[in-house]
C-alpha cells in the first residue's frame, strides 16, 4: 500500500507523516515539486534533519537551482523510490501539495521526457491562447492557465499530437489511500500568515536575499512563494511589509487551488485538524488506514 498525505502549507503534513511512519514501518518520499531543489530552504517550509526523527527521506534536496526538473523526471524518481521501498516490506508516504507530481508517480499517465521546454517569455498570455487553440481547438485550458498553455504547445511540438487528444485515466498504479489534511478556512490563512511571519524569523530575508544576488532567474528560484515577491523590496521598488503580505496573500491564494484541484482530480479522504491535541488526528488517520 502507498499512503499519500496532501493538503495546504501550515496544516501539519510533515508532523502526520512522521508520526505515520514511526507507527506503520513507513519511508517518506517528497511530492513537492520545490522541495527536490538544493538550498530552497524556508520558503519552501523543506524539512530538517531533526524534524525527520531518522526516518528516511527521499526526494528531497537533490538538485541545483539552474537545473530543470520535470514532471517526467519525477513520475520516473518517484515511482523508482515506492518500487525500492515496496521491496523492503516497508510504507511509502507520499508527502506533499503538488498534485500533478502525485498524479504522475501514481497513475497510468504517460508524460513525454520534456526535452522540449519553450517558456515563450515574449509572447503575452492571450496570444499565447490563440496558438493553442491553432493546434488544439478542443481544449479545455482556461485562458488565464498560462502554464498549462506552455506545457500543451510543448507537448504538441515534441509529439504531434494535441493534449485534448491523450487518453485520460484513472487507472491507479499501486493500491494507494489518499489522505487530506483540512481546517477552518479563517484559521487556515491565519495559520499562514503566523507561518510566514516564523519564517522571516528563521533568515528567509537572508535566503532571499542570497538568490536575489546570485541573478539566478529559473523555474526553481520563480515557482515558490516566498522568494519572488521579495526581489521588488531588493530592488527598492516596494517596503518589506508590502512584500510579505503579498507573500500572506499568494500563499492563501495558492492554498485555495490546491483544495480545488484535489477536490477534482484524486479521491481524497479529508480529515479537520486538531491542532491542540494532533494525536487525535493521527488517530483518526489510522482508523481509516486500518
């Protein structure tokens, strides 16, 4: 069996993962598509060593900023690491919010090895969407999607063949059991907005700062939240408070969609959070496992 732990940042994943593994012989896996870069840190609330209690970890922390690192790549790592974790009678517990990593490593999806890789930095967005619908008038990317968008044209230009037009499925790969981490919206974002705070008080201006200086500009450095909106306040276009609210507000923003896509795209089994006694959640959690 392979468990899969989902949910927004500051619900407590991590801490249910560890307690998971301890109890049920399990090793974690990283299903953060962030978190497998070397020296994103706070922003990307990565796990520490102590954290870890010596479980093993995988997937974390294992390649360079500068490097590209695709959903392909990760459907291949991760389904090679539940594979070597399945041989050793043990748990794999897919941790994490990126669910088109989870959905790759998991289902009987098909990616393409994405050495064509175009970002289309010039072309503005509606422009972009016409394309598409040259290639693809049967999508059903919504306009404002523009990473959707790259990654259809991309897939068109590497195989021919339109989006709309690959089989869909449902077809997990490995009995698996789905578990989502959920609370109280308001006490949700204020969860949020007090993790932010603790990160600038672990160095994340420091962190910032180092990438900032380093004119490094890829995917790795521009997808978290946490990062980019500090290069303006760097840049002396904007104050610090300005820039960590849009840090609060992104990250809100961000854990809106991912309740969205989850609720569409896998059976999750949503447990509430109890904060204050977290071991009656880890309870419940084994209950439906067992």
């Amino acid at each position: 069996m392979v468990i899969v732990i989902v949910g927004p940042t500051a619900v407590g994943k991590t801490k249910l993962s560890i307690e998971l593994a301890k109890i049920l012989n399990g090793e974690i896996i990283n299903a953060d598509s962030t978190q497998v870069y070397k020296g994103l840190d706070i922003a990307t609330a990565k796990i520490t060593e102590e954290e870890k209690e010596n479980i093993p970890h995988h997937l974390f922390d294992f390649k360079d900023i500068t490097e590209d690192y695709t959903v392909y790549d990760y459907q291949r790592d991760c389904r090679n690491k539940i594979e070597e974790i399945l041989d050793k009678g043990k748990i794999p517990i897919l941790v994490g919010g990126t669910g088109l990593y989870i959905k790759a490593a998991l289902y009987d999806y098909q990616f393409v090895d994405g050495t064509y890789n175009e970002q289309y930095e010039d072309i503005e967005t509606p422009i972009l969407f016409s394309k598409l619908l040259e290639i693809d008038p049967n999508t059903e990317i919504h306009l404002n999607n523009r990473k959707r968008m790259i990654r259809a044209i991309n897939f068109y230009k590497e195989t021919g063949k339109t989006p709309s037009s690959k089989e869909k499925t449902n077809t997990l790969l490995y009995p698996c059991r789905l578990i989502g981490l959920t609370c109280n919206r308001e006490l949700l974002y204020e969860r949020i907005n007090q993790r932010t705070n603790i990160m600038f008080d672990q160095g994340l201006l420091e962190e910032a700062k180092q990438l900032f200086d380093s004119n490094i500009r890829s995917k790795a450095v521009l997808t978290p939240i946490g990062y980019k909106e500090l290069f303006p306040y760097f840049e002396g276009s904007c104050s610090l408070e300005e820039a960590k609210e849009t840090i609060k507000q992104n990250c809100r923003k961000y854990a809106k969609r991912q309740y969205t896509w989850f609720n569409h795209q896998m059976p999750v089994e949503w447990f509430m959070v109890n904060f204050e006694e977290f071991g009656k959640t880890v309870q419940d959690v084994l209950s439906f496992l067992s």
